[in-house]
C-alpha cells in the first residue's frame, strides 16, 4: 500500500511508532540529504574529490535502520548507506571529515573513499571497494554471533547489480542453509551504474531469487519508510526468533547520476528522471506527516534552517581540519 494512498490514516502509530519516532525519521532523512547536496557542491567546486549520492535512497534506508535494535544488532552497508549511518548515531561532521579525508575521519583516518562507513561504536562494519564483500561479511558476523550467544540480527545491503555478484549467492546460499539471523536488503534504483534492470538479471524482482535458498523474499516500494519498516520488522522479528534470513528488495529511484564522475544523460532519459523525482521520498514523507498533523510549514523550514546550519558548523570544520601525517598510511597494515 502507497505512503499516497493512505495519507489520512496514522499508520505510524499501528506499526508502534511514536510521533517523535517518525519525525527523527524525517530529520535523518533531511539531514542525508542535505549533506548529499553540500557534498555536491564541494564536489564540483573542486573541494572534494568523489561522491557516490544517496538521494532518492533516504526512505528506504530510513525505514529499515529503524526496524534494528542500534544497541546489539549489526550494519554491513554499501556506499549510498548514509541515512543508515546516520539512524547508528554518526554526524553530520564525522560525514564531512570522511568526504574530506581527514585525520579524524572516524570511518578509516581518511584512509577510505567517502561513503565507506564503518564504526566500532555504531556497529557498523567498515566497508569496501570490492562490490559486494559486504554480503558474506554480515553473514559471518552472523554465525560469529550465534557461537558467541550475542545473537545479533545482521543487515546488510547493496544495489540489485551486486545480487549478480557471486559473493551475495555464495552467502545467502550459506545463511540459508544455516538459518541465521541476517537480512539481505537490496536497494533496486533500476541502475547498475548505467545498466538498466532488464539488461541484469531474467527475474520479475530480485526478491524471487530468495526461494533459491530456502527463504522469503519481498518486494517493497522503498518510497515509503513506514512500509519498508513493516516489512523489516517482520524479518528483524523472524531472524530474532531462530526463522533464518529474509531478501527485502526496496524499488528506489535514484535522483542523480551514479556518482559524481558518471553522466547519466548517456544512457537515461531526462524524462524519467524528472518523473522520478515526483516521487521524491522526502516530498511524499512530508506530506504525510503534514496530513496527520505532526508537521507544518513552520516546522518545517525550522528543521531545515536547524540542519543547514549543522551542515555549515560541519563542512567549516572538516574543512579546516588537518590531514593524517604521511607515516599514518603504514599505520594497521602489519602486526605491531
């Protein structure tokens, strides 16, 4: 059912989500996508160097972090992640001190490329460029649990282009004969950087991969946050209860190229881009809350103007923080 279809009703509240719940919701989804475009603009003024967007993503991401428990359960995400990183507890300045690649950076030193999060304290396992590695990291960190008795549910995500990397069937092959505790959650925005869905994979949905290793698949408009935290609680709550692994496929539309060295005019047509960003999840989450009286104009631009100002604190700082020492790269490469 559409977040468009039902704007009068507090679905919220019936899926147990307060009224403050939703709107940190929609203030973490603002604040990705308001770093997203700062980092834009860094980007083409020449400050920063690469950026992999999340925007079109933040609804998705949002309702699916919030399904976890932050406390004992895992992240193992992919580069758009920001709204997820952001619902663990990272910031607005620990974001800009990635895209900068400073000392502080607290995801790698400035080791990694922006959007490479990874925190011992937020339970976010560091990523990498290899597409994909993530998937069969989750599942160990799964089995790791089990042994230990922490029983951690695992999320791990990734765009429907690395459902056809070989690393996601070995591990939901794994995970499924295993039963554990992991949720494999695909972010489809329909684009493999320019390959187009119908050029990747034979399947109606990507969800209908997960009958192949013995669990439940489900596809979901990954507009709508309330509806994509449904169906993650779902599966948080059978992975809890011994039930093994879920495929969640959240349909997303990316509003802006691969990343900031591709032009996506070359292969997409400006008019389906324009007719996904009618369906811009922060517009439609918007209306919503404006619907069921959580949120006004005035509030509105009071969050915005809040976050903008974060964001400036954020970018000043990062800016003008210092790099790591050149000895610092030799730094967790061998045993010391």
């Amino acid at each position: 059912m559409s977040i468009t279809e039902t704007m009068n009703e507090n679905r919220h509240l019936a899926l147990g989500l307060s009224d403050e719940m939703v709107l940190n919701m929609y203030e973490d989804m603002v604040l990705a996508r308001k770093v997203d475009e700062r980092m834009w603009l860094l980007n083409r003024a020449g400050k920063l160097p690469f950026l992999v967007s999340c925007q079109g993503h933040e609804a998705a991401q949002a309702g699916a972090a919030y399904a976890l428990n932050k406390k004992k359960d895992f992240l193992c995400p992919y580069y758009r992640d920001m709204v997820m990183a952001i619902v663990f507890g990272m910031t607005a300045k620990e974001l800009m001190l990635s895209a900068f690649a400073r000392a502080e950076d607290p995801n790698s030193g400035g080791r990694q490329m922006p959007g490479h999060y990874g925190s011992k304290k937020y339970n976010i396992l560091s990523g990498s460029s290899v597409v994909t590695s993530q998937v069969p990291h989750a599942v160990g960190i799964a089995l790791a649990g089990r042994m230990k008795g922490d029983h951690p549910v695992v999320l791990t995500s990734f765009g429907e282009g690395s459902s056809n990397q070989g690393e996601f069937h070995e591990a939901a092959n794994f995970a499924g004969v295993h039963k554990l505790p992991v949720i494999f959650f695909c972010e489809n925005n329909q684009y493999a950087i320019s390959v187009p869905l119908s050029k990747q994979v034979a399947c109606e949905n990507i969800a209908d991969r997960a009958i192949g290793y013995g669990f439940e698949g489900v596809t979901v408009d990954g507009n709508d946050p309330l509806e994509v935290y449904r169906v993650m609680k779902e599966a948080v709550e059978k992975a809890e209860n011994g039930g093994g692994p879920t495929l969640v496929e959240a349909v997303v539309n990316r509003l802006t190229p691969h990343s900031s060295d591709d032009d996506d005019r070359s292969y997409r047509p400006r008019e389906e881009v324009e007719q996904a960003k009618e369906k811009d999840p922060l517009l439609t989450f918007s209306s919503y809350l404006k619907q069921v009286g959580l949120l006004d104009e005035q509030k509105e631009q009071e969050i915005h103007k809040r976050i903008a100002k974060e964001i400036d604190e954020a970018t000043e700082y990062a800016e003008n923080a210092p790099n790591s020492e050149p000895e610092y790269a030799l730094k967790h490469v061998y045993a010391e």
